[in-house]
C-alpha cells in the first residue's frame, strides 16, 4: 500500500486528518506528577 521496500522495516506511522468527532478534554495530571528537579523523587517546585 505505501510501496515500502522489503529490505527495509517500518518503524513508526503518524496517521495526519481530520478527527470524525471532537472529544471532550481529559482532565491534565499535576504537574508535580509530570516534572521532577533534580531527581525523579522531588517534584518540581514552581508557580506560573
């Protein structure tokens, strides 16, 4: 379908489009739980 070689292997496809529906947002983790300082065990210290 995409005329790729068979030598050669793919590795990653990022499908481009329009979306048939729009979700709805999920809700955002912490950002304590996403970044770290200094180490994976202290949560960044940080206000916007």
């Amino acid at each position: 379908m995409l005329g790729i070689p068979d030598d050669h292997g793919l590795v990653c496809l990022t499908p481009v489009g329009v979306p048939d529906e729009e979700p709805a947002a999920r809700p955002r983790k912490p950002r304590a739980v996403l970044f770290a300082e200094n180490g994976f065990d202290k949560p960044m210290d940080y206000e916007l």
